[in-house]
C-alpha cells in the first residue's frame, strides 16, 4: 500500500505542478519545457501505480506476458533495427493483405512488422537469450 500510495502521490504532485505551471511556461514537447515533463512524469507515474496495482498486488500477471519479452530483449530489438527492416519483412508477408484493405493498409503492415520484432523477441526469450549492458 505504501508503494502505491506513494506513486499516486507524486503522480497528481506532478500533474498539478505542470498544470499550474502551463501558463508561465507552455508545454512544448520538442524543447521538453519543464511543464511538459512534470505532466509526462505526472502521467508516467500514474501508469505505474495502475500496472504496479493490477500485476503486484492484484497477481493478474498473464495479460502482461508480451510486454515481459519485450522488456527482457529492449535493448536487442532497438539495436537490431538497424540491421533488419522489419517492415519490409512485414511487406513481404503482408503486402497482398495490406493492398486490398485500402487506408488500412499501412496499418496492417504496421502491426506486421510489431509482430516480426515481438516473434524475433520471443525467440531469444524462449531460448535465455538476453542482451545486458
């Protein structure tokens, strides 16, 4: 409780002194002004709390199991962009689909190439493959 307390604390801390600080000095993302972060920090940290409450202290754990082997490889799949083009892997498997679905198209072959870098993660998770620093 105390640890849940205490995120939602300073989550609403900082949604209100980014709020209240708006005014003197806007929300700018691109110069990331200093009321732009405390409402992302804000934001961020009731984030937290609400996972911290749902997967820890409510033991609902299974629903969170994609972004687990997400989370193990982070650093593996962002480097290993540059070296693989997922979305034309993404085209290759989805490209026929992608052409018929009209404005859905880039959509789709969005969500392929999510697909082929979560597969790719899996692998490696299913394996003991993790890339630390």
């Amino acid at each position: 409780g105390t640890k849940l307390r205490g995120l939602l604390v300073a989550g609403v801390a900082s949604l209100v002194l980014g709020y209240v600080w708006w005014p003197l000095f806007p929300v700018i993302k691109n110069l990331w002004t200093s009321s732009y972060v405390m409402i992302a920090a804000g934001w961020s940290l009731l984030l937290v709390a609400l996972f911290y409450f749902v997967i820890d202290m409510q033991g609902m754990r299974r629903w969170a199991f994609p972004f687990v082997v997400i989370g193990m490889n982070a650093i593996t799949i962002y480097v290993a962009q540059e070296f693989i083009n997922f979305g034309d892997i993404s085209k290759f498997f989805l490209g026929g689909l992608a052409s018929i679905v009209g404005g859905a198209g880039p959509v789709v072959l969005a969500l392929g190439a999510i697909a082929v870098r979560w597969i790719c993660l899996r692998y490696l998770y299913r394996n003991g493959t993790f890339l630390r620093v």
